[in-house]
C-alpha cells in the first residue's frame, strides 16, 4: 500500500497542505508542536476513520474553523487506486467514501488500508489499564477479520443490557438475564478464540524483533489473559451473578481480557526502563506489521515512527534504522526534531525519500 498523495484542511493545527509523497521514505522535521505529529494522525484517520489521540471528532478541527477534510490517493500492492475522502463539520456526522462513493457503515472501511503506529503514547500499553492493551487487539484484528468488529459490538451491547439489569433495585427478569448471558458467552468465546489466534502468531515475531533490537541482552514475554481459560465462558459469567448484583456490573467476560507483558520474567510494568520500555513497545508494534503484511492478503501496511527515536541509546537507535530500511518494510513516515537522526537513515538507504519541513502548521519540501 502506497499513499501517493494527501491534502489536509482544517485538521488540529494543519489548515492547509497538500503532499505529493515519497513511495518509501517520507520525513517530517520540525520543532516540537509543530505539527508534525498531526500529520501522521490524519494518515491514521483514513485508514481507522478516527484520531489516534482524540476519539472526540469535533476536537480535531481547528480553531475558529466549522469543518475539517483529509483526502488520500493510495495506490494498492496490486495496482489499484483508492481515493478516501473524510470530512466533516462542526456539529454533523463525519462522512466517509471510497472512490467517491459513500460508507453506510464506517466499520466497512476498516482493514481497507493497513496502517501501524509507533508513538510515545504507546508506553500506555505497558503503564495504562488493560483497556488499553486490550484495544490493541481489537485494532490489529480488525484490520484483517471484517466480521470480528460486529462480533465485538455485539458482545458489547449484550453486557451494557445484562449491566443496567444489574443495576436495577428490583429483581431483574431472570429469563432476559439468562438471555443476556448467553448472548455475552457466545460471542465472548467468539473473540476469546479470535484473540488467542493473534496473540499464538504474535508472540514468536515479537520476541525476534525485541532480540535483535536488544541484541539478546533481554528476555521478554506476552501472554494472553482471559476468564475464558477458566471454564466456558457461561458457567464463569453465572457463578458470581450475585456478585455481580452486588456492585453493579458484569466482573467476568473478555472485557477484562488484559496481555501481560514480562522482562526477564518479572512484570514490565515494574522492572522496565524508559528505554527498556520503548524497546518493548517498539518490537510490539514490529511485529505487528510483520503480522499485518503476512495477514492482510499481502497487502503491506504504512509504517508511521512518530518521535521513535526518544530515550533509546545509539546502538538501538541503529539497530531499528537498520530493520526499517530493509526490504521487509514499504512506505514509512518519521517524525523527529533532530535531523541528526534522519541524517543517519538517509544515509543507509538507496532508495527515494522527501523531506518536509513542519513549522506552527505549515508543511514545505
């Protein structure tokens, strides 16, 4: 997947820019604050019709405008072009289309153009709830397995109806609650085993990219958390139904699936440094395209390295520059404040990239 060229109006600090973009190699060079961030952000909101950092639409426009719009021109792997058009004003629904025509629903889009991002948000993977690592799941998922967001909406839908029967100060229809349960452990069972087959396939990747990154220094492990390896999921969901009464809302089901992640055996949470954690989460995310390329029939992902190289040393810093120009990877985008470190990529790579300088919003190169 190549995006070709993209035109920004109105988004977060950008009020205008139009890209004519490098197939490879795109840098993004600027001061902190300066948009550079941004940028990459409106890529990610064409691929997952939201922001990676707000999930708030109406807080992404920028100030004093009514409307925001991004447009992306890709080129796919097997040569098909794909226009994306996003727009939307302040106080309407945002409208989504493809090739001119539009979504009657924005979860049909999702998984169309694999993307994969690295940011320092991403140490929330490690210090954040599982909520958190929990999405990242739920995100790579559903950019291969179309049917695997209806499932989890429905799943959902079922355990905000089985809580509100909780919390009510009469006896709930005990029929309806049964129904509701089942409902939860049909579909909770559904994603338990669509989980358990990411996280089978991730593991080996990710500890293969975190070894030559920490040239072997470190030993790291993932392991997938679930109330479904207990017993099915109905027996679990039933047993602490009192329980449940008793505070409100539902304790057991996939909705507290959580990853764990160790260093050396112990939790990362814990024992990690900063740079230890951005390794991690660098490899995490690695292996997450590598997952992505092998599992979106062949369709490879835009890589987005927002400020990747922040508390790592030089020797992973070097070691990562080194995996990401290789022929393993397609159409990537860094940002970063030092040209230093951009310096150093381009110097190791043969192939076409451009630079673009991001200064209070405005974009040139």
């Amino acid at each position: 997947m190549i995006l070709r060229k993209l035109s920004i109006i109105n988004y977060k600090n950008i009020r205008s820019a139009t890209l004519t973009l490098s197939p490879r190699l795109n840098c993004f060079i600027g001061s902190n604050g300066a948009g550079k961030t941004n940028i990459l952000d409106a890529v990610y909101y064409l691929s997952f019709c939201r922001s990676s950092q707000n999930p708030v639409d109406s807080q992404v426009i920028t100030h004093d405008t009514d409307f925001f719009v991004i447009e992306g021109g890709y080129d796919t792997d097997g040569g098909d072009a794909e226009d994306i058009y996003c727009g939307m004003k302040r106080g309407k629904k945002k409208h989504f289309k493809r090739n001119r025509k539009e979504y009657k629903k924005l979860s049909e889009h999702i998984g169309l153009l694999p993307v994969v991002l690295i940011s320092p948000s991403d140490t929330f993977l490690i210090d954040g709830g599982a909520e958190e690592r929990r999405r990242l799941m739920d995100m790579v998922i559903s950019q291969y397995d179309r049917g695997y967001m209806d499932i989890l909406t429905r799943y959902n839908k079922s355990l905000q109806q089985r809580n509100t029967l909780l919390k009510m100060e009469t006896e709930p229809d005990i029929t309806l609650m049964e129904l509701l349960e089942e409902q939860m452990a049909m579909y909770g069972e559904m994603l338990y085993q669509k989980r358990c087959c990411f996280v089978d396939e991730l593991v080996p990747l990710f500890q293969r990219f975190h070894e030559d990154i920490s040239m072997g220094n470190e030993s790291v492990g993932l392991q997938y958390v679930s109330h479904c390896r207990r017993s099915p999921l109905i027996d679990v969901i039933r047993r602490d139904r009192m329980k449940d009464r008793a505070v409100g809302y539902s304790l057991h089901g996939v909705h507290r699936d959580d990853l764990e992640f160790t260093l050396d055996g112990h939790p990362m949470r814990r024992e990690g440094s900063q740079g230890q954690n951005k390794t991690f989460v660098v490899s995490l995310k690695l292996a997450q395209f590598e997952f992505l390329k092998r599992a979106c029939a062949g369709e490879t992902p835009l890589l987005l390295l927002d400020d990747i190289f922040d508390k790592l040393d030089a020797g992973r810093v070097g070691r990562i520059i080194k995996m990401v120009s290789g022929d393993g990877f397609g159409q990537i985008f860094i940002t970063d404040t030092n040209r230093e470190h951009l310096d150093s990529i381009l110097e190791s790579c043969s192939y076409d990239y451009k630079i673009f300088r991001v200064d209070d919003g405005d974009v040139c190169g």
